[in-house]
C-alpha cells in the first residue's frame, strides 16, 4: 500500500468507529478492534474488543442518539504499526431530551492486519463539555463513569 491508501485507511477506519457506535452496531465497532487491542476512557481501562464494546454499550444506553463528527486525523506510519491523533465532538442526546456536546481527542495506536488497519491501543481524553456530564455516567450503576465513547 502506499502512503496515501494507508492514510485513506485510517480515515475510513475512524468513520467506521464513529457510523458504528452512532448507530449501535457493535459487530461493526468490534472489527475495528485488534483482538489484543486495549481502550483508555479516561482512567478506565478495557482490555479487548468485548470489555471496549461491553464499555461502550453501558454508556451509550443512556441516549437515544449520538453523533460523532470526527476531524482528519494526523497519521504517521512505520510499516505495518502506527498511530493517529483525531478530534472529535460528539453529540449526545438523552432519552429524556438532554444533550451533551463534548470534545474529545483520541490518541490512537494502529496496526495493519491482513484484514486492513485496526485500532491497537486507544485513548480518549475529553477537552471540553457543555452539558451535564453525569448523562455519561454507565448504564446501572452509581456515579460517573470515567469513560466515554
């Protein structure tokens, strides 16, 4: 592949992510997961896609919608390894109407597999919110949660 197929791959790869989890299709948000892959939502650590999926649909069964708008990210590459940093604000409806707008950056590590480029590590720092960040909080438990998605 040349540089720019890697780049475009990436892309595609964080649009995935973000169509994936806005329509809650956890078999498609899964696959872009290495099986070894880890997850850091700020402070919570999730070790393989089914702990990052299992985070995810904890989280987000709080809204009835959310709708990630990813930038371009910033990707280098080292043969088949590599990472990205992308920017996100994602809007978060809740089933009772209220919103949640956050800004986030996702740092990313990537790996090239014979199936393309998949998420290795991935962390997730959030810059700014507006709105009540106890709607983020886990599906069933007390407090916040730490993550996001």
């Amino acid at each position: 592949m040349s540089e720019t197929d890697d780049y475009v791959a990436i892309i595609r790869l964080q649009q995935k992510y973000a169509h994936a989890v806005d329509t809650k299709n956890w078999q498609a948000a899964a696959g872009c997961f290495h099986a070894g892959s880890r997850a850091d939502y700020r402070g919570n650590v999730l070790d393989g896609p089914e702990a990052i999926l299992g985070h995810l649909k904890s989280v987000l069964a709080g809204f009835q919608l959310t709708q990630h708008h990813m930038s371009v990210p910033q990707f280098e590459a080292d043969g088949d390894q590599g990472t990205a940093v992308t920017y996100v604000i994602a809007n978060h409806i809740s089933h009772g109407g209220e919103q949640l707008l956050v800004g986030a950056r996702y740092d990313d590590e990537v790996v090239r597999l014979s199936q393309g480029w998949r998420f290795q590590q991935r962390r997730t720092t959030i810059l700014w919110h507006q709105g009540d960040m106890e709607l983020l909080k886990v599906s069933g438990t007390e407090g916040i949660s730490r993550g996001g998605a």
